[in-house]
C-alpha cells in the first residue's frame, strides 16, 4: 500500500458484507501462494488446468482461475468433480481450515454472517490468478445451490473491488481497496449480488507474498445446499 501508516480499521461495507483488512499474515500468505501454485504446476496440460476461462459468450476472462474441490464447467454452466476422467484436486486442509476462522471474524463485523459460522462446509475453492492489467467484470456468483456465504482471499497487488445490488449492474455500489492478505465475506443479502474487480494496481504488492506481479484472489465456497461437513 502506498501509505503503509494508514489505519485500515474492519468495515461492515453492507448488510451481510464484512471486510478485515490484514486478516492473513505474510508468512501464510506466502504458503497460500506457494501450495496453489505447487497444485496449478501439478495439473498443467490436464482438463485441470489453470487457464483463462472460455465463456459462453464466446469471449475469454483475463483473469486464470484453478478449481479446487468441485469444477466449474463453463460452456455446460454447471459444477462438476471431473473432467475427462481427470478428478478435480480437492480442497487443501489449509483453506478448509481456514474458512470457519474467517466467518467467526467476519461475523463480528457482518452480524448477518453469524449463522454460517458453525455451518459453512467447504466445498470448494476458486484460486483467480489477476496478471497486471486483468479485471473481472460484474457478475453475480450464482452457480451455489447454497446461499452461504462466500469468503475471500486476497494476495499481491491492491485491487478495487466493486459490491452493487442484487437487481443488475448499475450504481449505487460499495467499493473496497483490496490489499494483500485482506479477507471479504459477503453473504446474506449481498450473496447473490453484483460484483467484479474494477481494477489491480501493478506494482503495489507487498515483498514477501510469495507473488512477482499481479494478484491472486481466492474464494472458498459451499456448493450444495445440504452440504455435510
Ligand atoms: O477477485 C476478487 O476479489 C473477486 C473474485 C470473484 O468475484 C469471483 O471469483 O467470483
Ligand atoms: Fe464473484
């Protein structure tokens, strides 16, 4: 961050939306990066890859994404658990392990999140990696039966991640800088809501993150509605 002295105090961005700056230390951060990465080097050339999506519009996101614990089946829409005869790796103990300590602490800023925090199973994990100059344009993550909440990781660069509404695109919306090592928890009656990273600023990453350039942003998810942990 530019002005590193600057207090970055915990935020309730919206109902169901709690942001913790500095929620993951270096050192973890480090790891996190370290173990996606051993996981993406070890399914390259398989259906498994790390790749930019092909999506159905026919265009192709900017950002790489890896799927771990359940895939994303872009052009059939839908989440699978292989591809081709290729199993999906599955969810590392060290975000599974991660996810009920995030919602503890994003309850306390989000209250709306509190019935998750003894509840969320996680299923599965979203690894988006952000090279200088990607976004991701507004969407909704609507591929989760379950409407729990959705928790997320950033590591690298700052970015500027945009929260609206539920109803489309358009304003009003919350905007939060996203450090590295910054947790976002969005839920309740932001989880179906509009969302996207409108910008990553290059070259703002901390030393020590275990990333060159760019960004990752990892989200872990409960898929199924009736998800046994
Ligand atoms: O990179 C981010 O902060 C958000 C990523 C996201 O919205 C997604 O993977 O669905
Ligand atoms: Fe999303």
């Amino acid at each position: 961050m530019l002005f590193d002295s600057l207090p970055r105090p915990n935020a309730y961005v919206a109902p169901g939306v709690g942001h913790v700056p500095g929620w993951v230390g270096i050192s973890k951060q480090k790891a996190l990066v370290e173990e996606t990465r051993e996981i993406a080097r070890a399914y390259a050339h398989t259906p498994m890859a790390m790749v930019q999506p092909r999506l159905r519009s026919g265009g192709q996101m900017s950002v790489f994404q890896l799927h771990l614990g359940r895939y994303w089946h872009y052009l059939s829409y839908r989440y699978v658990d292989n591809m081709e005869g290729t199993v999906v790796p599955p969810v590392p103990d060290s975000l599974r392990e991660l996810a009920p300590a995030a919602l503890r602490q994003a309850a306390q800023v989000a209250p709306e999140l509190e019935p998750w925090v003894d509840n969320f199973v996680p299923e599965m994990a979203l690894v988006n990696y952000y090279p200088p100059g990607s976004d991701m344009g507004m969407h909704v993550d609507d591929s989760e039966e379950s409407p729990a909440p959705v928790i997320s990781l950033s590591i690298g660069d700052e970015a500027l991640f945009r929260i609206g509404h539920t109803e489309n695109r358009t304003k009003p919306w919350n905007d939060v800088t996203l450090c590295s090592g910054d947790l976002v928890v969005f839920g309740g009656p932001k989880r179906f809501a509009y969302h996207g990273v409108v910008r990553v600023n290059d070259g703002t990453l901390p030393k020590g993150c275990g990333l060159q350039e760019g960004r990752i942003n990892i989200t872990i998810r409960q898929v199924s509605a009736s998800a046994v942990g």
